[in-house]
C-alpha cells in the first residue's frame, strides 16, 4: 500500500510559531487496495485529523456518517483501522492531494508550500481504479494533474480516469446540508456500480 510521500518531521507548533514559521506537516498514508475502485481524495489533513491519525476524525465532518448512510445495511465500525477495513471492503480508498504542507489551523486556504503526493505509484496498486472523487474544491483545482499521474497506457490509447467534484464534506461548507452532500455521493457510488 503506497504511503505518503516522506518529508521532514513536523516541527512543534509553538517552535515555529517561535521561528516566525508556521508548522510543516506531513500527512496521512494512503488507504488502499487491488479493489480500490473510487479513490476519494482530500486536499490535506485537519489538525484534528492529524492529531488522531486517522481521516476525517473532526467529529463535525460528515465523511463517515455520509458513507454508512450509502450502506446502511452495513454498521459501520467505531475502531479507525476497522473502519478503514470497511471502506476498503465497499471497494473505495483515501489519500489526500497533499503529502506535507505549512499551514496554521485546518482551512484548506491556509495551505502554503505544499508538496504533492506521488500518485504515479498508484499505479500497481490500484488495477480496479475507476474514478478519483475529489472531496471539495481546494482537491480539485489537482484534478488534470492526478489525472495525467493515474493515466494507464493500454494498447495504443491511455485509460483516463473520471476526476469528480464532490461536495466537501467538512464543517467548513454549510452551504450544503447533509442531505444534499449524501445526494452528490451517492450518484458517483451508483454510477461506479458500489450501491
């Protein structure tokens, strides 16, 4: 399973705040499988989510509730690795845009010199990859360029994954209501033959 690409360890927040820098901050290891079908993508993790190392553990975020309201007949588990065996099992993965990046609370717009994870090596890990489904805007704006990372030469032509644009899922986006970020996912599941 690929992880995150490596890079220096982050430095205390108080140290850099000490330095005039804000912390650097690596990011989470990919959640992967050969039956990865749909890889949903995030721009980097929250500070809560990097605190518990696990994805989408801010408990105001709706990524969890979203998906075991797309398998209700499947409970989802409260432990993160079994909860990690559960999206692996509905034929989906995790990773983020972002491997490290500088940045001082948890919004997306605080992002500065970030470095990209390598998705190249997703490749051999991924034969069953159908779609990439960016989790908001700021994951996004990478879609042509991890799209052209995850192409597949096959024969004479280059398999091009579908890049979608998914209602973010954080706290942050009250614009939608749960409802309608439950709607959004479930058309792309539906479409990629997962519900």
């Amino acid at each position: 399973m690929p992880e995150a690409t490596a890079a220096a360890a982050p430095l205390p927040m108080s140290e850099a705040q000490a330095r005039g820098l804000p912390a650097r901050w690596q990011g989470l290891p990919a959640v992967v499988s050969a039956q990865t079908v749909v890889l949903i993508l995030g721009s980097f993790p929250g500070a809560a989510s990097l605190r518990a190392g696990q994805y989408y553990a801010h408990p105001r975020n709706h990524f969890w509730p979203i998906l075991q309201a797309l398998w209700p007949q499947h409970p989802l588990p409260n432990a993160y690795p079994a909860r990690c065996d559960w999206l692996l099992a509905r034929g989906l993965g995790l990773w983020d845009v972002h491997a490290s990046c500088e940045r001082e609370g948890s919004l997306d717009s605080r992002i500065r010199n970030p470095q990209t994870n390598d998705f190249a090596r997703l490749h051999g890990c991924c034969p069953q990859l159908l779609a990439v489904a960016h989790n908001g805007s700021a994951s996004f704006k990478y879609a042509d360029a991890v799209r052209a990372c995850l192409a597949r030469p096959l024969s004479d032509a280059t398999v091009q994954r579908a890049a979608i644009r998914l209602p973010s899922t954080s706290p942050a986006n009250a614009s939608w209501s749960f409802e309608r970020k439950l709607t959004a996912w479930a058309a792309l599941m539906s479409a990629c033959h997962l519900l």
